[in-house]
C-alpha cells in the first residue's frame, strides 16, 4: 500500500515576537512547525515544558492543546499546515 503525504500549507513567516509569545490553551486543527533561531522559549503540552531552543525544529501536531511561553528574546520561523490523513492516522 503506497502512502502520500498531503499537506496544505497555511502559513510560512519568520518573526520575533520576544515577550509576547503568550499564547495559552491553544487548539487547533492544523500542525505548527517551529525553527528557533534565537533566544528561548517554552511550549507546555500535558504539563510537561519542552523549552524551544535555538538550532533545533520542533512540530506540534494538530488538535494539540498547548501553551506558549516567552520571557524575553525569542526569533523563530514557522509554518503552519493542514495534513489530510483519510484511512490512516496523520
């Protein structure tokens, strides 16, 4: 059984939203793709803090209830996508 990946794209931008990335009990139907280029920051999943650092690529999957936290310099590029997934788990 062949497997595609159908992905449509929402959103591509880099930004730097230093404090301001406060952004609590976030849900929604598309992945969000992070790439820190500078600074911290911190995404709350479960209650377990997974701090975002730079270098590094961090995905949260769709229908994901997070928080995201940020204390002061914080720089990343993101992308946000929606993911069809019929008959299979995405």
């Amino acid at each position: 059984m062949k497997s595609e990946l159908n992905l449509t794209l929402l959103n591509i931008d880099y930004i730097e939203p230093n404090e301001l990335w406060n952004w609590h009990k976030v849900f929604s139907p598309f992945a969000r793709m992070y790439y820190i280029v500078d600074g911290v920051a911190r995404i709350v999943i479960n209650d377990k803090v997974h701090d975002l650092r730079p270098g590094k690529l961090y995905l949260v999957p769709p229908f994901t209830l997070h928080s995201n936290e940020s204390d002061g310099r914080f720089h990343h590029y993101y992308v946000h996508f929606y993911e069809k997934a019929i008959g299979r788990e995405s």
